[in-house]
C-alpha cells in the first residue's frame, strides 16, 4: 500500500480530510512565548514548545501536518526542523514537508536532493512538495516511490478555460500537469486508486476543482485553503485541506474567551474541531 492509500485510511479512520499548517511567525504566538523572548530564552526553545503543543493539541481531529521550512530557516532554528516532524511522525500523523523546492537545474543535483530529504534510517516526512522543476521533479518522485513516501507537486493554473471542452490550462509548462495526470501508472496493486504523487493547488475557483478532478482521476490534491469541495471524489476521499488558521486561533474572536480561560493550546484544538467538522458538512452538502 502507497503512502496515499495508508493516509486514505487514516483519512477513514478518523473521518478528517484537514491538514494543519505549521508556519510559526514568532512575533505572532501567544503571548507566553513574547514573554519567554523578552526574558532571553531562545527562538530556538521558544519554537520548539509551541509546535510540540500545537501538534498535540490538533492531533486528535487532524489528518496531516504541513511544515513549512521558510519558518525555520534561522540557522539558531533550522536544526528541529527535522526534529519537529519526527514528533509530528511519532504522533500518528501524515507529515507533509512543506519545502516547495526549486531552483534545481540538474537530475544529478535532483537525485542528491531528494536523497537528503527522503532518505535515512529515520525519515521526517511521509510527502514533500515541490515547485514546477520540469523534468527534474523526476528524481523526487522516484526516490518517494521507492522509500514509500509521496510528492505533491505545485501546479500553477489559469483560470482560463478553452471554448469547447473547458479544460485547464497550466503554466508555465504542462509537463507536470502530464506528469500527475499519467501517475496512475504508478499503482502496483488492485485495491490502490490513488498514486504517490499528488498535486498542491488553490481552492479559489469550484469549476477549476471539478476539471481537474475529472482529469486526475487518480491524483490527490493538496488544497491550500478553505472550500474546495469539488476535489473530493464520492466516497469524500481524493484531496486534503490545508489550514494555518487554526495556528493563531487564540486571536479570533470565537476563540478568545477559550484561550484566556483554558489556554491557546484548548482554543486551537476546539478551532481544528470545528474546521474538521466545517470540510464534513460541506461534503455532506456536495452529496
């Protein structure tokens, strides 16, 4: 079983189809860790607590987790990068490595990089993504495959759409779009419908969703933020949204009152709650 078919049956299991987003902006956590910076405790540390709580508090109604490395690039912080998603990993939860890699002109340099990445006794993600590489995106997605692991790959979309049949124009190439599309090839049992190799996109427009779903047919996307109903198959399965709200949800007015009484870490599990069940009901609408 591939590594989206067994996120397929957690996705059963728990009857989520949420991704929460860690995207920590120190200036922006509770107010506990302005605190502890003002009082010299390091960036480091002060990261390292809030994203071990933030995984615990939103773990029970939660899928996946997506990491964005952007956040962890001070060289004091880079290090539990790493450290943060094999917490994530030992918490039972699908690790997305949200690392949108470019800049790779080589296969050779590919094929390094993703060893780097997926490789190792211990690897810290179930799935990368990364940004359109053309033909270099090859090397992730053969060294996903063969460790178990999955590539989403970013594709940029227009939202123009051809006279006649309506199909999805790409850009700047449609070499990933092909790529994806063709994944299917890469089932190797009966029961899996779903390749290793998914497609992170938008959720702003429903008529984008439901052309790409028909076209993909075997294609998971990683939706980046709310909506995005259109992309779920009939059994609710083919796609996973990804939030970062739910990370500040000590600052929203439905939340505040829980978080001056029980803590941010109760506010952020209850506003995950509530975004799990938000994706569910609209599913149930779309029926």
């Amino acid at each position: 079983m591939n590594a989206i078919e067994c996120l397929n049956e957690e996705i059963k299991r728990k009857n989520s189809r949420l991704v929460a987003g860690l995207a920590p902006r120190i200036s922006e956590l509770p107010p506990i860790y302005q605190a502890a910076l003002k009082i010299g405790i390091s960036k480091k540390d002060i990261l390292r607590d809030f994203c071990t709580k933030y995984i615990d508090s939103v773990a029970q109604h939660v899928v996946a987790i997506k990491i964005e490395n952007e956040f962890f690039k001070d060289k004091d912080c880079f290090s539990i990068y790493r450290e943060i998603a094999l917490y994530a990993r030992l918490s039972d939860l699908f690790v997305i490595g949200d690392l949108k890699i470019s800049g790779i002109n080589s296969n050779l340099k590919a094929y390094a990089y993703a060893k780097a990445l997926l490789g190792g006794k211990y690897p810290p993600f179930d799935a990368i993504t990364t940004n359109n590489l053309g033909r270099n995106v090859v090397p992730f997605i053969k060294t996903a495959v063969k460790k178990g692991q999955a590539v989403f790959i970013w594709i940029k979309k227009a939202s123009t759409y051809e006279t006649h049949d309506r199909s999805l124009l790409l850009e700047p190439t449609d070499f990933e779009y092909e790529l994806i599309k063709n994944s299917g090839k890469l089932l190797t049992a009966k029961e899996e419908r779903y390749s290793p190799v998914g497609a992170v996109v938008g959720a702003t427009n429903p008529k984008e969703a439901e052309v790409l779903r028909k076209r993909m047919p075997n294609t998971i996307f990683l939706v980046s933020g709310g909506g995005g109903a259109g992309y779920f198959d009939k059994e609710g399965l083919g796609a996973i949204i990804s939030s970062s709200d739910i990370m500040y949800a000590y600052k929203k007015d439905a939340y505040k009152d829980i978080a001056r009484t029980d803590g941010w870490e109760r506010a952020t599990e209850v506003a995950a709650f509530d975004a799990k069940e938000d994706i569910n009901q609209t599913l149930k609408a779309k029926e």
